[in-house]
C-alpha cells in the first residue's frame, strides 16, 4: 500500500513564531510534507494531538553536558536523555570539558562519540585560547560546529581570553557570529576578597553586575571596531541591556530561565550553593529588565546554561562549591509557565527557543514548521499542571533549583527528524541524534 505519511498527527494546534493554525501535520522521510486537513488512509502512524500545542522542536543553544572528562555529572546519553525528556530536541554544547574543545581532534572525537550516545540532534562549539587564535577560522567550519565560544572572565575549567588584543584577533580572523562569556576577569580577581567563606550570598557581590557590564562594555566596542557580529551569552543585569539595545546590528543576546526566575536573595536563603551560577542570580530590578527584553525583542534566544555540579560537590563550602546548575529537563515546563501567566506568549517562546536559534546560527533545516523542513517537534499541553521534582530529574545531578514549582504548561512528546523520541515521559526511541548542519 502507498504510504504517503510515515506519522500523521492529526488536530493539534500548530505554532510558529508568528503565529497557531489548528491542523494534521504529515511527516515522511524525516520531514514535514504537508499541513492541512489531511487524509489518514495512507498513513503509518496516526498520532492524536487534539488539545495539543505543537511547537518547532526547541533547541537549547546553550548546555555543559561534561562528556568526555566528568561523566559523573552528566554523559552525553544522560544529558539529551534529560533535554527529550523535557522536550528539548538539539542542544549546542559547550567546550569546557576535559579535554577542552579547542582542536579539531577533540572537537572530531566529540562528534564521533555523540552520533551514538544521543538521543537528540547536536552540535558543539569550539573554546578559544591563546594557543588556538590562529586555528579559530578553520576549527569553526568544522561539520558539527555551532561556533567559538570565548569565556572573557574564568568560571567552571581553565578556559580564559581576557585580552582585548586577543579578543580583536579572534574576531578578525573568523567568520561566524562569536558567542562569549563576559564577566571582567581583572575585577573579578580585584574582588575575590569579598567571597565569605560558607556564605554563597558573597557571590553576587564578588561576580558583581559591574564586572558584567564592564566586560560587556568592552566586547561591544571591540566588537564595534572591527565590525563583527558577537553573541552575549546569559546577560543578567538591566545596565547591559539598556547598552545592548545601542548595539543590535551586531549583538545578539541570550537570557536563561534561572535568571528570569530565580530572584538572588530569596534562591540563597532555600538553595544556598546550589543557587550558585556564574554569572550570578541578580535582583528583581534586573529581573525586570530582563523580562522587558524578552517582550520588547532585545533578547535573541533563551539558553538554559545547563550545568550540572552532584550533590557532594554543590555542598562543598562556599566558595569550594562549583558554580551552575542543571536547566535542560526544567527548560521548557518553566518557560511554558512563564507563558500560562502571561509574561510572555506562546509565539515569542517559539521566537526565542528555535526560530531565534536557526536565525543566529545558520542552522540547516530547523527552527519553523514548514513544508521541507526537518520534522523536529516539541510537542506541550498548556493546560497540564504538574509539579516540578528533583526525583523527576534524569540528570546525572539528579537535582533541579525548580524543586517544588508548580507549573501549568508541560512537555508530552517530541520528535526528531520524524521519529518519535519521547512521548508522555518515556524514552521512546534511543540514540537518534546527528550532528546539526550549518548554512553560515
Ligand atoms: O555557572 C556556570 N557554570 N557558569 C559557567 O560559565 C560555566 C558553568 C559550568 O560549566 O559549570
Ligand atoms: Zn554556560
């Protein structure tokens, strides 16, 4: 018999980042073909989405899964076990692993080692260093790269840039949009003093907003100088985006749920070192600020900058805890509840988690729902109430900052390339993800 669609699903609400249409979407081949009111005679697996919402498969541009080097606190398999879990169907990873992603080889062996441990798509960014400048321009074209990442001040690993020569050098001598991490490495160091020991709420004042938007401040104007698109990623104080907004023909900006969430004084005293991140939780003033670039369309994308520390380690005295915390799972439940209480709509999510990602990045084939495209699908029930838990958690950490939200808005499938990864909380099929593909 001729099977026009390998899965139809039929009477979901459809949802791209301009606008929902109710309708069966057709998938063959690993694409969507067709939406519409479709015809169920031809076709493999029908899947009923009625009352369902569904979205382009979120991609999550932003996670430290620690594979290879500190499998203990995530694998590649636990970590995209997580992201489908909670709804997440490619993940950008980032290069402090051990080895760092900072030659061709290291980058070669992480591809390798993905095609069968994960069960989403991928791709991995390269870190840059002082000994890697000159590589940068071949490295970032690497099948399988998202880009460079630069951390300007130090955090989780050895990686470190923090010269402006430096920094105007890999700008120079690259292509793609450069993402960075920018807190100010000299005043930082200038106020280590002022961590107390045992007492993580010393961290907002040691990582201060200042430091920043000091650094942020000077990355712009290089950035500025010599005319190259720079990416800033998890910017958390309002002062930075006030700047950010004279500078979006160059700057693209990135927020996470935990910053738009967790207000610093209240995570510090229920979480202690676990609300630990760099850079840190702020107040609700930078909240605020956050949440208006969000709406207001100065945000890009949201990144969850899953990093996860085990227990053990987060329990450390301060300042021996790592910074990080998981947010790949909590991901999407946490933003869908920002959309059930109206911060935000279901649009400009969708806008902000795969649109906004492929729009950035280049990325081949994903990011909408449309004819040709990859059938990568986030699939979310905006009515379900459920309460966020660490035993929910499938995290090598098998913790979550989120423990105890109730949330309204909840992943129940997804599929990736046409196949069906997850459905009501189960794994349904392993090891599906490739390497993304890149158009610039
Ligand atoms: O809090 C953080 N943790 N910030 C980073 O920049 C790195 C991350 C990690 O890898 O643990
Ligand atoms: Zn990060």
């Amino acid at each position: 018999m001729l099977q026009i669609y390998d899965s139809l699903l039929k009477g979901g609400t459809i949802v791209n980042q301009n606008g929902c249409l109710r309708a069966d979407l057709g998938i063959r081949d690993g694409r969507i073909v067709a939406f519409g009111l479709l015809d169920e005679t031809h076709a493999g697996q029908i899947v009923d989405c009625r009352g369902l919402h569904i979205l382009p498969g979120v991609i999550d541009t932003h996670v430290h899964f620690r594979d290879p080097g500190n499998t203990h606190k995530e694998s590649m398999e636990s970590g995209s076990r997580a992201a489908v879990l909670g709804g997440v169907t490619a993940i950008f990873d980032m290069p402090n692993t051990i080895p760092q992603t900072t030659t061709e080889s290291a980058l070669a062996a992480k591809i390798s080692h993905g095609r069968n441990h994960m069960h989403c798509d991928f791709s991995f960014f390269v870190g840059a260093t002082k000994d890697n400048i000159e590589q940068l321009a071949n490295l970032e074209w690497q099948a399988g790269c998202c880009g460079i990442k630069v951390f300007m001040g130090s955090s989780t690993g050895n990686l470190l840039l923090d010269d402006d020569d430096d920094v105007a050098a890999i700008l120079r001598g690259t292509t793609r949009r450069v993402a960075f991490h920018c807190e100010d490495e000299a005043l930082l160091r200038a106020c280590t003093h002022l961590r107390v020991k045992g007492n993580p709420e010393t961290h907002t004042l040691w990582r201060s907003a200042e430091a920043a938007l000091m650094c942020t401040t000077r990355l712009l104007h290089l950035a500025r100088k010599v005319e190259r698109r720079v990416h800033l990623l998890h910017v958390s104080t309002a002062e930075e985006m006030s700047l950010l907004s004279d500078f979006r023909d160059i700057a693209s900006v990135e927020v996470t749920p935990h910053h738009l969430t967790l207000e610093e004084n209240e995570s510090y005293t229920r979480l202690g070192t676990f609300a630990q991140v760099n850079p840190p939780l702020r107040n609700s003033a930078h909240q605020l600020a956050l949440w208006s670039a969000v709406r207001g369309g100065l945000a890009d994308v949201i990144g969850s900058d899953h990093a996860p520390h085990t227990r053990d380690e987060k329990n450390r005295p301060y300042p021996e805890s790592p910074s990080g915390m998981p947010g790949v799972q909590t991901f999407v439940p946490v933003m869908l509840h920002h959309v059930h209480t109206g911060r935000l709509t279901l649009e400009r999510f969708v806008d902000l988690t795969s649109a906004g990602p492929a729009r950035l990045y280049g990325i081949a084939g994903k990011g909408r729902i449309a004819e040709g495209y990859d059938a990568d699908l986030t699939i979310v029930d905006l009515k379900r109430q459920e309460r966020l838990s660490d035993q929910w958690i499938v995290s090598e950490c098998g913790w979550t900052a989120f423990d105890g939200m109730e949330v309204t808005g909840w992943p129940v499938g997804c599929y990736v390339r046409g196949r069906q990864v997850m459905w009501e909380g189960e794994l349904v099929e392993s090891f599906v993800g490739t390497p993304m593909r890149f158009t610039r």
